[in-house]
C-alpha cells in the first residue's frame, strides 16, 4: 500500500472497500496489531498498536464457532482472558446474545443454528468483549443474500445501540450496495499497491432507500472508481 493513511472517529461505521487482492483484509489485521506495518504505524487513542490492544475486537469471515460448545459457551469463551467471575462473564455472554436477537437460543450448539444464527453468534462474541473499535471483515459473505440482508439491517440497529460500548466500526466489503447500506463514509482503494482514490461521506438517514438517487448515485460513483482502480 502507498500512503494510506485515514482516521475512524466516534460514532462512525467506516468501511474500506477495493479490487480483490489489493489488501484490505491485511490492512484491518494491521490496525488490529495481528501484523505488523511495513512502514508508518497504527494508533489506537494516541498510542501506537504493536499488538492486539484491549478496546478493540474483530469479527471474521470465517465465525469459526467452536463445535462442541454451546452458543453461551462460545461468547464465553471470548471472555476467557477477561478479569471477572465466571457468573460476570456468563451474565455479560447471555446480554450479547440477546443483544444479537438469540435470546432462547443459549443452549443451542452451532449445529443445530441456521448460517445467519451462527453469525450473530459470532457478533454476539465480539460484543460481549465491550469493544470502543469493532472490526469486521467481509461478515456477510458467506450467507445467502436474504440472510445477510436482514442481518445487514440488525446489525446496524445492534452497533448503533448507545448502550453498548461500541463506538465505531470498521468493515471492509466487495458488497458495493453493502457499504452504501451501512456506513457514514467509504473509502475507495485502487488495485495493488493500493492507494486511497475517493472518500465518499453518506449523509443519507437510516434506513436507507434503495431506490433513491442519493442511494444509486453513491452505488454509481463506487463502481465507477472501482472501475477505474482496475484499469
């Protein structure tokens, strides 16, 4: 990447979006300290990221539940690390669950929830950590588009609840009409070494209409930049 530089402010869902193979997801496990920059830094409340900091969680493509757990379990084990009494952390895993709609599904084991089920898991683990950054990398790639268009609207409702501690999100997508939905501003990466080629802010209320111009335009202006970031 050459000179990519941006900062994520409170209350923001930010997404990052670009051609395949330009970095997106190397750059988000970068900010989150799982890698270290090749050149410049990462900072996290004016302090330099040089490892997985505390205040930050993330939520991969791949939810990776643990089988043989149940729901409850899995958000639990999230708190593993966490300071705090086994009957805080199951308190805390049962409020994320709820949190995400999977209240009367504590007991459930993964095999037995529907794909978007299991990715509210997922969240609910994430959550439960009390994250001021929440990081999510393609989080709905792997459902069906009905599921991930319902969940799309829940999770935006879930990260925008001023009683969680969650204060921005960073997601990156190859979902153009995605990131339209859900973010107050977009920025547009060229294909390798990427840099950063448009910023677009979404002023538009939530939720948004499809088929408005704002909403179309917008949708235009990324395909068109994407477009031109693969030439």
């Amino acid at each position: 990447m050459t000179d990519v530089s941006f900062d994520v402010h409170d209350d923001e869902f930010l997404s990052l979006i670009g051609p395949s193979g330009c970095g997106k997801s190397s750059l988000i496990r970068t900010i989150i300290g799982l890698q270290d920059p090749t050149d410049g830094s990462v900072l996290f409340n004016g302090k330099e990221v040089s490892g997985p900091p505390y205040g930050m969680a993330m939520i991969f493509q791949n939810i990776a539940l643990i089988p043989w757990k149940t729901a409850l379990e899995n958000v639990e084990f999230a708190l593993e690390n966490e300071k705090m009494a086994d009957d805080e952390k199951a308190k805390r895993a049962r409020n994320a669950l709820e949190q995400v709609n999977l209240k009367g599904f504590e007991n459930s084991y993964p095999s037995e929830l529907s794909g978007g089920m299991q990715q509210r898991v997922g969240i609910a683990r994430a959550v439960a950590l009390e994250p001021e950054l929440l990081i999510m990398d393609e989080p709905f790639s792997s459902l069906d588009e009905l599921t991930a268009e319902q969940l799309r609207g829940e999770v935006h409702t879930i990260l925008k609840n001023k009683a969680l501690r969650v204060k921005s999100v960073i997601m990156v997508s190859h979902n153009v009409e995605e990131v339209v939905e859900l973010s107050d501003r977009i920025i547009v990466l060229s294909k390798p070494p990427a840099k950063i080629v448009d910023e677009i802010k979404v002023g538009a209320k939530y939720p948004r209409n499809k088929q408005s111009k704002e909403f179309v335009d917008t949708t235009n202006r990324i395909l068109k930049d994407l477009y031109a970031a693969e030439a």
